[in-house]
C-alpha cells in the first residue's frame, strides 16, 4: 500500500475500486490491469475472449474470479467451468489455459510481478500495466 | 493448496467456489469462512450486520470485496462506503470498524492466520472456521 495512506485523510475514499468502472476503461483482452495492492499481491482486473495460451506459474497459486461471463481453464485432465461469483484457484504448478466461446470480465489476484503467460512466453504476453491502480 | 492436487484428476472441478452456495450455507455475522487459499493466503466469505469494534491489523493489509448490501468501513478520519462489486484495502497499521444498515455479504482476502478482531480481541472475535474450504 501506499506508504502515505494513514497520512492523507482523503487517500482512503479515493481509493474505493468500483471494478464496473474499471472495466469500462479499457476494451483489450489479455491485459490484465491492477487495480488494487494487497500487501505484496496484485489484483487486477481483465477481459478476455477466446483461447490464450498453456502455460504455467511455477513459483505461484493465481486466483480467478469470475464477474460476468463463463470461463472455462482448461487444465491438462479436465476443465474447470466457471460462472459469475464463483472463484477457482489455479495451483502453482498447473499447466493451464483459459478459453472463452465469448467476452469474460475477471479478477485475478496474484503476488506482484506475475506474467500472465507465465513460462510460455510469446506474443500474448501483455505489458505491465499498472495505470488504473 | 493440496499437496495432491496436481495428481487428482476429480480435485480441479470439485473445487470451483460457487460464492452464493456458500453464502448459503451459514447465518451468522461477523464469523469468517475459509473458502479457498491462494499460497498462503485465505479467500473468506462473511456476512456482517450492525457494527463491528474499532480494531488495527499491524502486520497486513486486508481486502473487502462486497458481494451484497452496503457497507460502511468507519476509519478515524472518514467513512469509506462500499457498494457491490466495489473492494476497498485497508492499509495495515489503519484502525477501522465497519458497520451496517443491512446484511451485508463480503469477501475478505488476507494472510493466513489473521484474526477478524486484530489488536482488539474481545467478544466478537470469531473462531477459525475453514469447513467450507
């Protein structure tokens, strides 16, 4: 957090995250954008559509949570359907790779530092983008 | 996460959280549920009615995430008021007391091991409760 926030008595309203909002700012997918920190974790917002890539994070568990839309993770035995408020963590480890049939507003929440194509890498890695934190 | 999960083709999609099943499951205020862990982070689900104490977590921040209802989170300087699909952090280290008109239903991410009524003990702290995880 910022380390200024007891400081500032008008830090602390300013920083409701409305993720309706959020969401609204941006149109891209794959793009994961912070929008919140918690201790030395990330959450962030994202849309997506489609199939991404398989990939996996070695070092870290990820949390998705669905806001509108079905996502289905494909893992590597089974997929994992997920509708609007329901939440499913990936554990690290597992190769995995999100698809959609159509357009998918999520949370994830994730140490800092996290990419989002994990070990893959290739085009599908999105910048960091810590612009509407 | 499980130790076995990589190894069990069944765990993946039996562990899908269904938010409002598990809201289902339980009445009482102020008493958080484990439902999933992310490292050794916990995701809890709690309902919460009326006030709660005026207390500190000195060593994390601690996310809400509003599900349904309003939520106020009283801080020394100012209200910070939440409506669903809005989440606010409290920074560690800032006293707060959230409070209610209504039920409100919420989602709270924090380390592992954090007791709901921080510095304050008392009464209203909640025993540990991860049965729907």
């Amino acid at each position: 957090m910022n380390g200024d926030a007891a400081c500032d008595p008008f830090w602390m309203a300013n920083n409701v995250v409305n993720l309706a909002e959020k969401l609204s700012l941006f149109s891209e997918h794959w793009s994961p954008k912070v929008v919140a920190r918690l201790n030395d974790y990330e959450i962030k917002v994202v849309k997506v559509k489609g199939e991404f890539v398989w990939h996996t994070h070695e070092d870290t568990d990820e949390l998705f949570i669905v806001i509108a839309g079905e996502l289905t993770i494909q893992l590597r035995d089974e997929d994992v359907h997920l509708a609007p408020s329901q939440l499913f963590v990936v554990p690290k480890g597992v190769e995995h790779c999100p698809i959609t049939d159509g357009e998918v507003h999520a949370l994830l929440i994730e140490p800092a530092g996290v990419v989002n194509t994990g070990d893959a890498g290739g085009d599908m890695t999105a910048s960091y983008d810590d612009s509407f934190a």
